[in-house]
C-alpha cells in the first residue's frame, strides 16, 4: 500500500497500487505504484536510527546510501 510514502502531487487520475504486468525479477514483488497522465509525486522519509543505524556511526563513518527506484512507461495507455 502507500504506507509511509507521502503523496506530493496526484494529479489526473492519481496515484494507485496495480499487479505487475511483467514478473519481477524479485519474485516477492507482486505490485507495483502506477501514475496517471499527469504529473504525480511521492516521496518518503526514513529515519536510519530508527532503521538501526546510530548516530556515532553516521556522523563519523558516513555510509555511502544508495536509494533506487525501477520505472518504466506503460503502452496500454491511450
């Protein structure tokens, strides 16, 4: 679901949570967000000590974090 993701724009028909079109390679992945025609925005928020991560380390190692996110257009929309 949109558990902790915060919803910036959801424009045209908004933001909405679909099956996967195509298998994922993760087969534990079975949904994916999908966007209307216009412009839509989400975002989240993570706080790393809650994720375990504490402050002394952050502050004196600072960890690379690397976040990413797989898109990909849809052609089944006319």
């Amino acid at each position: 679901g949109f558990d902790n993701w915060i919803i910036g724009l959801n424009g045209g028909d908004g933001w909405k949570i679909d099956p996967l079109m195509e298998r994922h390679s993760d087969v534990t992945i079975r949904t994916n967000f999908v966007t209307s025609f216009y412009m839509c925005e989400k975002y989240q928020i993570t706080d790393l000590e809650k994720e375990g991560y504490n402050a002394f380390f952050m502050d004196n190692f600072q960890p690379d974090i690397i976040i990413s996110e797989w898109f990909a257009s849809r052609f089944d929309w006319l």
